[in-house]
C-alpha cells in the first residue's frame, strides 16, 4: 500500500471543488502498470479544504494498492 497526497488550488470556490472531483475520478478509474509497479485500485482516504491567501485549496489523501 502507498498513499499520496494531490492539492488543488483556485481561485474561487466552485472551481476549486470541480477541478478537484476530476482529479478523483480520473485517479479511482486508473490501473496498471508503471515502472513496473502494478497499480491496483487507488481510493479517496480524506479529504479537506481550505482558503489562504484569496485561494481555494483542496487535499485529497489517497491510498493506492500495489500489486
């Protein structure tokens, strides 16, 4: 198992969540090999937002498995 961490920045809010709805769908349909290293199926393990300096900002926590 690994994890990883992604942030997403905006500037306004909407933005900030669709962009990081993206990232999420495009991480939990991916598979295969890299490397390598076998991909299996990468989940969303938390999340959570923030607003610094006029920025939206989003952390998505993932764990991936590797096969």
């Amino acid at each position: 198992m690994a994890s990883m961490e992604i942030i997403v920045a905006a500037e306004n809010y909407t933005d900030s969540i669709q962009l990081a709805e993206k990232v999420k769908d495009i991480l939990e349909h991916t598979r295969g090999t890299y490397n390598d290293i076998k991909v299996g199926k990468i989940s969303l393990s938390e999340s959570d937002e923030d607003y610094i300096e006029d920025t939206f900002i989003q952390k998505l926590n993932f764990n991936i498995e590797i096969l």
